[in-house]
C-alpha cells in the first residue's frame, strides 16, 4: 500500500516534535521533505538525514519499503 505525504510526517514528528516539517509528494514513492529542527545543530548533513532515515522506521529499507524516494533538506532554524 502506498504511503501518503501526511504518513511521512506523522513518522517524522514522532521524533522532532518542534520541528518545521514540509512533505510533498502525490504518487505514493517519490515525495521531498524539509525539516528545519534545532537538534540538526552542530551536525553535518550526514547526521542529520541519519536521523530523518531513522524517523522513518524502516519505510525506506531495501526493496519492499513503502517509501521509493525522499529528497531532504534538512537544517537547524536561523
């Protein structure tokens, strides 16, 4: 069953609960995704999509994963 870009952000503010979170996305695989946090402080781009990818509870995990692709941008606030 294909995911919905309002699934992906319930995941994602499970773990970043202040965050600014913006899902878009409509054909159920391929969505983009901003989430502007404070915990992304002080962490390289790497960390910080770790983090996202871990949110996402395996939605992405190999072949079966209900989620195709996630282009992110991820950053702590201004």
């Amino acid at each position: 069953m294909p995911i919905t870009a309002s699934e992906i952000e319930i995941l994602l503010r499970e773990s970043f609960p202040d965050a600014s979170i913006i899902v878009r996305g409509d054909d159920g695989q391929h969505f983009a995704a901003e989430v502007i946090d404070e915990s992304f402080r002080d962490k390289n781009r790497v960390q910080q999509q770790r983090a996202v990818y871990a949110a996402l509870k395996g939605k992405m995990d190999g072949s079966n994963g209900e989620l195709h692709a996630l282009a992110l941008t991820t950053k702590a606030p201004e």
